[in-house]
C-alpha cells in the first residue's frame, strides 16, 4: 500500500527550513528516503529502522515513529541544491514471501529560490 | 564501481508491440528491483527478484513480466502495449538479502514512449 507524502509540493527560499512527512497504514520495517533530480535517478538519503531513531545527513535528518507508522523529512538552512523531488519508501516485511517490499510515495517537489 | 546500467535509454513503439528492457545491477548486488515512474504517481512498484526468483510483485496487468538471470543481471517485458504504458521505467539493485533491508541504487532508466 502506497505511503502518503504531505506536502505535494513546497516553494523555499535560501536558508529556510522544511518538513517533510510520510505516513502509513501498515506496520513498518523500515523508511527509505530518495531525492530525485529533474532528469536524473533517484540517489538515497537515508534508510530508518523501527526503532524511532533519527539520522542525520549534514542539514538533513528524519525521524521514523513507529507507533505512527510516520517518517519526517527535516530540511534546515535549505540550499539551493536541495531542489527536488523528495520520495519516501516504506518497507513491509512479508513473512509468507520471507522477504521485504517497499513502497515508494508519489513524491514532495521541493523548490529552493535565491 | 560501476553503477545500475539500463538499456535501451529511449525506445519508441507502437500499440500492441512488445517491448523487453534490461538492467545490468552494481557488481554484488543480488536484488534487482523494477519500477514505473509517471508524472504524479511517483515510483509504482512493479516487481522485485532475488537469486533469479520473483519475491514480490505489484499491481500490473501479466503483460508485465520480467526476469532475472544468474549473473543477476535482469530483463522487463511488456507484451501488448498500450499508450498508458508510456512511462521512464527504472531498475534498482541492492545488497538485500532476505532478512536484511539495503538502499536500492537507481539506473538511470529507460523512457518507453507508445504511439
């Protein structure tokens, strides 16, 4: 079942910050966040196991509930090279196939402006 | 390293052709993973194989179907297109076994446009 990602879509200027969340109605084994340039792949971020551990990435972090089944995305002193379309993945762990699936949100276009 | 590779880049076809697209993973990698991208859906899982097996697979029609060889390299074919199938459809590979959870690696995909 597909993740739902708030907001769609996010204008920022240069030095703000922003969130971005993912949400579930499964159990979660794990959350995976990508970035995707215009014209090019998604490159990963970083991947949370339950747990509620938060990560950190230079300027950015995420934190994963698990009791919400919910992910933040945490953008601060955003850049322009921040631009793009942020994606979540959320990783169910099918025991009768005894393997992991994840399932990705449709995607937060961010956009940052000098 | 080499990265994920996928061929053709661009392909053009018509309705009701077929259409076979490959993925050449990251060297060790064993899970290769197929998605459909399209503007406002974001990735839609198509199907996912592990050691030449499918383990999982999304909602598509059958004339989805792929499969994987021993060298872990990976083939997508789409049998009786349709113009909806126009899609950049994306390969990823990863360290996943079945009990540990990896990042995926992305290629750079292969834009299928149907005429």
């Amino acid at each position: 079942q597909q993740p739902v990602q708030s907001p769609q879509a996010v204008i920022l200027r240069e030095g703000e910050d922003a969130v971005i969340n993912c949400s579930s109605s499964k159990a979660l084994y794990s959350v995976h966040w990508y970035r995707q340039k215009h014209g090019e792949a998604p490159v990963f971020l970083m991947i949370l196991l339950k747990g509620g551990e938060q990560k950190g990435h230079e300027k950015i972090s995420a934190s994963f509930n698990e009791k919400k089944q919910q992910s933040s995305l945490y953008l601060t002193a955003s850049q322009l090279s921040y631009s793009g379309t942020y994606f979540c993945g959320t990783e169910i762990f099918y025991s009768g196939a005894g393997s992991y699936q994840l399932t990705f949100g449709k995607g937060t276009k961010l956009s940052v402006i000098p | 390293k080499a990265g994920v590779t996928q061929t053709p880049r661009y392909l053009i076809k018509t309705r009701g052709q077929q259409v076979t697209l490959s993925c050449s993973p990251i060297s060790g990698h064993r899970s290769v993973s197929w998605y459909q991208q399209t503007p406002g859906q974001g990735l839609q899982f198509l199907f996912e194989y592990f050691s030449e097996t499918q383990r999982n697979k999304g909602n598509f029609p059958g004339r989805f179907s792929g499969r994987q060889f021993s060298n872990s390299r990976s083939e997508m074919n789409v049998s009786t297109l349709e113009l909806g199938d126009s899609a950049l459809y994306l390969c990823a590979s990863s360290l996943a076994t079945r009990t540990v959870s990896y990042e995926q690696y992305f290629g750079p995909g292969t834009r299928l446009t149907v005429t």
